[in-house]
C-alpha cells in the first residue's frame, strides 16, 4: 500500500519543472489509517509496523548530439573528454541535491536507491551502462570522503553498510523519456 504525496519541486535549466514524491509505507493491517496521514507516526506501534519513506526523485537528462533525442548523461560505454564527464557528474550531483533538499529527505541510517530509465521505445538496452549516473546520484545523497565535494549527508558514506545500490531498472515501451531514482529510507 503505498500513498503518494507530491513533496516539492525545483526549476531546472531550460524552464522544466521536476517533482520529487514521497510514499510512507506500512505492512501492517491494524493501523491502515496510519498510512494515510504521512506526516504522523504510528499512533501505537506494533511488532508488524514498519516504516519505509520512499521518495522519487528526478535526475537530469542530456542530449549527446545537437537536436539528439534526451538521454542518460553518463554511460559506460561513453568515451568522452574528463572535462565533459566532470560537468555531466556536477550537472546529476546538483541536480539531484537540489530535488533531494526541496523534497525533505530525513536523514536515516540505511538508504536503498533504485535508478529508473524510460527511455520511450522497445530497443534492447544493458542496464549495466547506467551505473555511472547511478553512482553520481548517490554521491549526491551521502557524505563522503572528498573534501572537495560535501553530500547532503542523508547517511555517513555511501559504503553498502549505509547505502545500497540496487541495479538500474529500464522500463520499455513507448512513452515520455524519463530517468528518476527512487530512495527509500530506513529510520
């Protein structure tokens, strides 16, 4: 049972609006009604409640070739100048900051993150090639090591003890290109 809640928006280059939305999650029966009011804990918690905040949010897509179709902007299989790949990580890093920070994500001790791509049409693509981007987005979100780049430090490191990265998911068919992490959140 999940409850969607639209939890904020920023501007992003170009005039684009993207949203970040928030789910509370419970498995327990008993306290149904809990789960609608999202911003309250559980009034009498149980053994079977369990609290999960799953925020969606958007990350930015680049196009590769003038007048080219949106696209992931970092890919494996890119062999592209450091300076670009550098301003492609800034450009996910901020982006996902800034969509993380209107969204209010709470800090916890365990974070999941899922990397979604809807890429609008049915060819065959490896989902391995995203890691790149996935690893950007999540940099954003923990602290880190580097002195030179400060996360919004929702957990101490990205190390699997703090954060998992589970492998990027592509959803074929046709539609609207999209790409957008999902983070979920463990208190």
């Amino acid at each position: 049972m999940a409850v969607p809640e639209r939890a904020g928006h920023h501007h992003r280059a170009g005039g684009e609006v993207t949203t970040a939305t928030r789910w509370n999650i419970t498995r327990c029966e008993q306290h149904r009604d809990w789960m609608l009011n999202l911003d309250a804990d559980c009034p009498d918690p149980c053994d079977n409640c369990t609290y999960r905040a799953v925020y969606e949010l958007d990350v930015p897509m680049v196009a590769r070739r003038r007048g080219g179709p949106l696209e992931p902007p970092l890919n494996a299989n890119d062999r592209i100048h450091f300076r670009v790949r550098s301003q492609r990580t800034r450009l996910i890093r901020e982006a996902v900051l800034v969509a993380a920070k209107a969204a209010r994500i709470p800090t916890g001790s365990h974070l999941t993150v899922t990397l979604h791509y809807r890429p609008g049409d049915n060819r065959r693509r490896d989902a391995d090639n995203l890691v790149p981007t996935l690893k950007a987005a999540c940099d954003a979100l923990a602290r880190g090591s580097r002195r030179d780049w400060v996360g919004l430090e929702l957990v101490p490191d990205d190390t699997p003890k703090h954060m998992t990265k589970n492998m990027p998911v592509i959803h074929p068919g046709p539609g609207d290109r999209r790409l957008w992490i999902e983070v979920e959140i463990t208190p």
